[in-house]
C-alpha cells in the first residue's frame, strides 16, 4: 500500500482512500442485499478482488488473469445457485473491471494486453447472467460492452500521452546534457588552453638558451596565474548555475563589450577588433550575445590549438540584412602545437549557434583560417 502512496501527493491520496472506502462500503452492501449467504460471500469477494489491485503500484498477469477467472466461475456459479442475486450482479465488481481494462492497456506489452483484456471483456458483460430476472439483460450487456470499448480507448491515450511525456522528459535531458557539454568545453578548453599555451611558451623561451628576464618570467607567470583563477571563476559561476533552479539575473550587454571581454585575456599574438557602430551598442537579443561570445572566444582557442606562425588574428561584426555576421580569421598555418584536440568545438559551437536561429561555417582562407557566423539581429 505504501509503495504506491508514496508517489502520490497528499490530495491524491485523500482522494483515492476516499474512493476505496466508499467502494468497500458499497460492495458490503450489495453483499447483504443478496438473499442467499453463497451469493452474498461471492458479491462481496468478487468486488473486492479488483479494488484491492488499486493499491498495486504495477499489475502482473497472472492477478489480472485470476479476477477474470474469478468472476467469471462466480457467474457461472449464480446461474446454478437456488436462490441467484435479485437485484445487483455486482455494480462495484463492474467498476473495479472496468479499471482493469484502463491499466492492462496502459502498463501492459501489446500481445499480454490484448489477451487480458480480452479476458476481462468476457467476464465484464456476462455480469447480468448472475440476475434471477433476465428481463432486458441484453440492454445491460451491450452498455457494458460499450462502456468497455471506451475504457480501452481511454487506456490507449494514456499510454500514448505517458509515452509523448516520456519522450518530451528524454530529449529534454539530452538538450541539458548537450548544453553541460558546450558549457563545459567552452570553460575548460579556453581558460586551460591559455594556461597550456603561455606554459609552453615558458618552455620554449628557456630551452632557446635565453632566460626570460625577472620581469618577463613574472608576467608569463601572472597570465598563467590569472587564465588558472579565471577558469575557477568560470566552473564556480556553472556549479552555482546547475544547484540553483532560479535563473540568473544577466546584466545588460552589447555586442562590443561581450567580444571585447572574449578578446581580453587571449595569450596568442595581437587582436585587432572592427565592429559596426550601428550594431554595436545595438539590444540584441540574448542569445545572439551569448552565440556571438562563445564563437569568438573558440575562434581564439582554437587559434592556440591549431594553428602556427601566427602574426594577425581579427574580429569584425558586421550588419547583415536582419542578421549580424561575426567573423575572426587569422593569417596562420595549420598546426597540433602538441596540444590534443577533443574535436568537439566547432561541432559543440554550430550547435549553440544553430539553436539560436543562426549558421556558422569554417574553412581556409587560402592565407589562413576564418570562422564565420551570422545571427539573427531581432528578437524575431
């Protein structure tokens, strides 16, 4: 009994206690108005049985198998009993088949839900055979065969609705899980990048045989320092995020300052930043804001990751129709710089970009690399 309650709310199980006792009360007394003791026993059992399989979290068949059984001996019985039920056959019994029939289409397989319902259909309409008087009793059958055909198209859309919020709740969580995933690369592959990157150049500067002046080796060591804080700062911020169901209040941005505090701590060469006045202290939506800043924030990754000798990178926004188009390229040539590659940023980041109405496209240049991407300019 608890095992179902449980998942119940309190008003749920209120009502449903409600309904069982009243159920019981009204199955006692159609027992006592059958004459005969037999009858009376067989009533009030077989209008049990079924109810009690409310307090079932799930059914089996071989319960759902043995209460049609059941009532259709019981019936069988009455028909040869001397004094048969008078004036019910067993209105509660009907009602707990009934509910039967609901259940069977819902939790059941296809094949054991045809055969137990098939089996419940024969013993819900022979219910009047239990009558001394069979007058107009095929009236009670046909009500009783109808109403049942209806139970059974109320069990299919159930199951079908249980079935659509199933699916709704899966692909829900795979669109979280995806965004985990960008929000996770982005944070961890910029900030650990640059750590990477100015650690190598260290290296590289010491193994050349020129030590890096007092000075030097203290900046070098300060940008790694910052790039290691920032990237707490960034996974703290996505913690804080993923425990806290309130969603954030996000202060007011525009375009240039979300490029210009993507192009801020970037460890590669020199950044040269060209936005059009008209879009760039523009409202555009949110989403375009954070597209537009994860993509150029990855660009620049991925400038550390995979490319070499390079000597410029830019960005430019530029007005496009009822779209901006954001594009950063750099003069490079391909390169590993003995750093792994997880191959999920670009893919991750056409994701992000595509969800918020917009395209992303990457290739060469023929002197370099550009990432290209055009978002949409109005809420619409």
């Amino acid at each position: 009994m608890l095992g179902i309650f449980d998942r119940m709310t309190w008003v749920q199980r209120i009502v449903t206690a409600m309904f069982l006792v009243a159920a019981v009360i009204i199955d006692i007394f159609e027992g006592l108005s059958v004459e005969s003791v037999p009858g009376a026993i067989g009533i009030v059992l077989c209008g049990l049985l079924p109810l009690a399989t409310v307090l079932m979290p799930t059914l089996s068949a071989s319960v759902v198998a043995g209460i049609a059984l059941v009532s259709i001996g019981f019936t069988i019985i009455c028909t040869l009993l001397p004094v048969p039920p008078d004036n019910t056959f067993g209105m509660i019994e009907l009602l707990g088949l009934g509910i039967l029939v609901v259940r069977v289409v819902l939790q059941f397989r296809p094949l054991p839900a045809v055969a137990l319902t098939a089996l419940l259909f024969a013993a819900a309409p022979i219910l009047p055979l239990r009558l001394a008087e069979w007058d107009r009793i095929e009236y009670f059958i046909v009500a009783i065969v109808f109403g049942g055909a209806f139970l059974v198209l109320v069990g299919m859309y159930m199951r079908l609705h249980d079935r659509q919020r199933n699916v709704g709740f899966e692909l829900a969580r795979q669109t979280q899980r995806l965004e985990y995933a960008r929000d996770l690369h982005d944070f961890v592959a910029h900030h650990v990048t640059a750590i990477v990157a100015q650690a190598k150049a260290v290296r590289f500067t010491t193994a050349a045989g020129m030590a890096p002046s007092p000075q030097a080796l203290d900046d070098m060591l300060a940008g790694i320092e910052k790039a290691g804080s920032e990237a707490l700062v960034s996974m703290r911020s996505m913690i804080t995020v993923l425990r806290d169901d309130t969603a954030p209040v996000r202060p007011h941005q525009t375009l240039d300052s979300v490029v210009a505090g993507a192009v801020e701590n970037f460890a590669g060469p020199p950044v040269s930043v060209s936005i059009d006045p008209d879009v760039a202290v523009r409202d555009l939506p949110q989403g375009t804001l954070d597209a537009a800043k994860h993509v150029v924030q990855e660009s620049l990754t991925n400038i550390l990751r995979h490319a070499a000798e390079v000597t410029m990178v830019d960005v430019s926004a530029r007005e496009s129709g009822e779209s901006v188009r954001i594009t950063v390229t750099n003069d490079g040539i391909a390169s590993s710089n003995g750093l792994p590659s997880g191959g999920f940023g670009l893919v991750g980041l056409a994701e992000r970009v595509e969800s918020v109405g917009g395209s992303l496209s990457a290739g060469s240049t023929g002197t370099g690399w550009a990432v290209t991407a055009v978002l949409p300019s109005s809420r619409a």
